[in-house]
C-alpha cells in the first residue's frame, strides 16, 4: 500500500482543531510536509518583545472559526531554512497571511497580485501542490515557501498585529487602489465590526475624514471615542442618511449580513466609489439610475498580493495600526 506524502515527509506538528460547527477546540496531532529548498519552518511558543507568540490570532478570528475564517494570520518565529531559502534566516519574526503558494507565473502572479491566481493555495482547507494538506496556523509550527512569508516590523506587536495579516490588508487595499488613501478624502465605513474597525484605522492614518455606518446606535462611542472616526451615522435613520447624501468620495463596506446599499449609494459624490469587501448571503440589488446619475461605481476587494501586504504591514507599523484584541489562553 503506498505511503501518503505526509507519512513519507513526517514533521510532526501540534495543534487545536475544531472539529464541528460549535468551534470548540481541542488537541490534535498531524503531519506538515517536507522542508523543501525554498521553505521556511516557523515556530510559534515562546516569548520576545514582551508578548507571546501566537498559535492563533485573536480573538477577533477565533470566533469565526465555526465558518471556516481562521488560521490564516500567523505570527512566529523562523526555525530552520531550506538550503536555497535567501529572503530569511533563523531567529527572524515573520509572518504568514491567506496564502501559502500560487502558481508563479500567470499575469495574476507576475504582476504581484498573487490573491487572483486562479491556481492559488490558501493558508488551510486546500492541498499543496505535492498533494499535502495545507493545515493552517492552529499549532506550534508551520511551513511556506519564503515568497509567502512577510517580514515583521520591529515596531508592530505580535498579538494585536497578527490580525492584520487578514483584515489589514483586505482594508488597507481597497483605500490604496480606488484612490481613498489621499488627506482629506471623505470615506465612509460601513460595520464596526473585525474588518470595519480596522478600515477606520487606516483611513484615518491616510488622512481621511471618515463617516462610520451602522444599525447599532450604542456603536457610536467606540466610532467617535475610541477610534477617532469623525462622523457617525444610523443607516437606518432617514433624515441622517439624507444629511448625508452626495457627500463622500468612497465607502467600504465589511458587513457579511444581508443590508440594502441603495441609500449608500446616494451618500457618493459623483464618480463615488462603494468598495464591497462582505460577502452577504443574499446578492445585492442596484438600481441602475442609481449609478448612472453620478457615475458612481460598485466594486469589490480582496486581500493584496504579497508585495501590497508587505507595504501595508510596514504602514501599520509605522502609523501605530493594530487590531483591538484579546487574548486568550
């Protein structure tokens, strides 16, 4: 009976899986693949800089671990190199995102937006090229190939800065790439959740003016107070979204849940921009004069590629961005 590549290439890790939708943790032992020449092996228990390396990422991630959302913000140390492995050496702090492979060489790829590769291999829940299973970061170590492992600044923590990996980036993006990244852009954020409380961070380091939507009236401390955002408004209010209307360069919009973006759509300027990053289970609907009166644009985002997440890690650093966190055992 032939081998599985995991029992011909064992490294063994351990880890916490949960094993149904309760997102319960518990105790599991598996294989990672072989330490190729371009592989990194980074480990994760320990101490340094006053903080614990993460297994996880926060608290933030752990929750949406029963939809299958986490794993994929891993911060650790380098422990052993493959022999043609030149970006990194052991002892470095780094870090490993949504991606762990893609193929190269589509025009994705070579243009540096690795997160269209058609080819692409997410951080868990996917085989690697050789047939492995790629297990995630829930353990005391991990392996990537070298391209997949970001730097880590020397200023940002690990804990809080971990969740950046994901909504970091995926906030950071959008903001660079329609252009809401200029001082005194309006931009509107749409959820105060994981996602929205970090896109408030970053618009307001780009030097933004920033409009904070939610249905939750007992948000609006943690928007004005705690994040500093500058305006607050209930989307369910009438006369506030009318307030508003034709007053904002760009919005982006985190909530997963089902929520109608007409009225979003009319607090655009002309040539507004109302940037998609949830994913509700029910699709929008747009009204084509909405858009056409304006020439406003409904768009989407992802994540960056790894150059992009690099640049936004070095931001973060830089302007003091982390996610708020909690930490747990």
């Amino acid at each position: 009976m032939a081998k599985s590549l995991e029992s011909e290439h064992p490294i063994k890790a351990y880890g916490y899986a949960a094993h149904d939708t309760s997102g319960k943790f518990s105790p599991v032992t598996f294989s990672r693949r072989f330490l190729f020449l371009f592989n990194c092996l980074i480990g994760y228990w320990g101490e340094r800089r006053g903080s614990k390396f993460f297994t996880a990422e926060s608290v933030i991630q752990i929750f949406t671990l029963a939809r299958t959302n986490g794993g994929h913000e891993i911060v650790g140390i380098v422990t052993e190199v493959g022999s043609k492995v030149e970006k990194f050496k052991v002892g470095d702090t780094v870090g490993v995102g949504c991606l762990v492979d893609s193929c190269r060489s589509c025009e994705s790829c070579i243009s540096d937006c690795e997160q269209f590769c058609a080819k692409q291999v997410q951080t868990y829940g996917v085989q690697n090229y050789d047939g492995t299973q790629a297990y995630g970061g829930y353990s005391d170590h991990m392996i990537s190939d070298e391209h997949f492992v970001l730097r880590w600044p020397e200023k940002l923590p690990l804990d809080s800065g971990a969740p950046l990996l994901c909504a970091g980036i995926t906030t950071y993006s959008p903001l660079r790439y329609f252009g809401l990244d200029k001082p005194g852009t309006k931009v509107g954020v749409v959820g105060l959740g994981g996602l929205g409380h970090v896109a408030v961070k970053m618009a307001k380091a780009f030097g933004a003016e920033v409009t904070v939507f939610s249905t939750t009236a007992a948000k609006k401390e943690e928007a004005i107070e705690g994040l500093k955002a500058d305006h607050f408004i209930i989307s369910k209010d009438e006369e506030q979204m009318k307030a508003a209307m034709g007053t904002l360069d760009g919005i982006i919009d985190t909530v997963s849940g089902n929520h109608p973006i007409l009225g979003l759509l009319g607090t655009l300027k002309p040539n507004g921009k109302l940037v998609i990053l949830g994913a509700p289970e029910k699709p929008h609907e747009v009204a084509a004069f909405s858009l056409i009166f304006g020439r406003k644009t409904v768009a989407g985002s992802a994540i960056g590629g790894l150059k992009e997440t690099q640049e936004m890690l070095d931001f973060a650093a830089e302007h003091g961005i982390t996610a708020d966190v909690e930490v747990i055992p």
